[in-house]
C-alpha cells in the first residue's frame, strides 16, 4: 500500500504568513540568538562563529519567495542553528551541556562539538537531498548520494576555514573557535562524525520510504 506524506509537517506553502511553523521556528531562533549574545562569555568568538549562521539565514530568507523546503526540513535546520549558536555562547569547548555530559559519562573531554559535527550531517542532509530533488530535479539516485558526499566535502572546507582563522586571520580568538581540547585528531574525528551523521539521517529516510511506500514526489 502506498501512502502520502501529506500531513502538515511535510506541505510546502508559498504564503510566508499562513506558515504557522516556520513563524515557530523564526522565533525559536531569534530567542536563542538572543539570548546566547546576552548571555555570551566572548563576544568576538560570538560573531566569528556565526558567520555561517548569518549567511543561512540570509539564504534562507531571500530564497523562500521562489523556493521552499518543506516544514520538516525547515525543523531541522531550526533546531541545528540551535544547536550552533548555543555552542557558540560559551564556546564549544567550554559549553555546560557538554560539561554535563562528560560528568555523567565519565569522559574526558567536554563532546558538545562533537554534538553538533554529527547533527551537521544528520539534521542536514535530508534537507540538501530536498533542495536537489526538488530544486535543482536532480534524479532520485543521484539525490540520495549527493547529500553525504557535500556533507563530508564541507566538513572538510570548514576544517581548512577553523585553521585559517585560527592561523591566519585571527589568531587571538584561534584556541577558542577551533576547541580541540588537545586532541590532534579532533578535526578528522568532526568530520567521520558529520560523514556518520548523513549516512545514517539518509539511511533512515529511505528505510521509511521504502516500508511504507511513500511517493517520491511527495515528500521523501
């Protein structure tokens, strides 16, 4: 039996006012992005590490009127700016949570970066497989293994971003934007994590699509 992904969390509305949810999650980002700044303990490393935040949300914003994720993919990019601009508070290095987390496990490191690589690739690559369905009507093949592969290439970029930053163009906020903690294999570790991440988000889409027969040209 085939079904449609039909509900609200997967339609697409090209009224920016009817959209109920991506008001929710515009808001869900302003307070964060607020109350991050307010409470930030380096307001530099603030700015520097959301850049990339910034220039999301500019896409985001100018591209609605001509193209538009779905209101799942729009949850999933929420909730992983989120989850970057509550590291970028205190730094990944120094975040509470994953303060908390290493008392609770016993590690020894504080993981909130290694948090946020894996829901990178996770959170992300079901709406970049969106965008070349959709968007760009890229075949359904090519669409499943494009998005792990941009996943593991801008990992790669981002790594090469954090040394030049760190090295060469701000050096004195370099310990706290790249948070290695020590590790000299931090960087190849962020980017398994973000590769592992997109493999397994895209992993459990197709598993839905195929048990439950869901439309391609539907949803997933």
């Amino acid at each position: 039996m085939k079904i449609r992904f039909s509900n609200a969390i997967s339609n697409y509305r090209t009224n920016f006012k009817s959209n109920f949810w991506i008001i929710i999650y515009i808001i869900a980002i302003l307070t964060v992005g607020t109350l991050t700044f307010i409470g930030n303990t380096d307001i530099n490393n603030w700015f520097l590490e959301n850049v990339l935040t910034f220039l999301a949300l500019i896409f985001l914003i100018f591209s609605f009127k001509k193209y538009q994720f779905s209101d799942l993919s729009y949850l999933l990019i929420c909730f992983f700016l989120c989850l970057h601009l509550y590291g970028s508070q205190y730094t990944y290095a120094e975040n509470p949570f994953g303060y908390w987390l290493q008392d609770i496990f016993n590690t020894s490191r504080n993981h909130y970066d290694r948090i946020v690589h894996f829901s990178f690739g996770f959170l992300l690559a079901y709406p970049m497989r969106e965008f070349f369905l959709r968007w760009m009507k890229f075949p359904k093949m090519l669409a499943w293994w494009l998005p792990i592969e941009i996943v593991l290439s801008l990992s790669g970029l981002y790594e090469l971003v954090e040394w030049a930053v760190a090295d060469i163009l701000f050096p004195e906020q370099g310990a706290a934007y790249l948070g290695t903690q020590g590790d000299i294999w931090d960087a190849q570790k962020d980017m398994f994590l973000a590769f592992s991440g997109s493999i397994l988000a895209t992993t459990i889409v197709s598993t839905i699509k195929h048990t439950f027969k869901i439309y391609e040209n539907e949803s997933i």
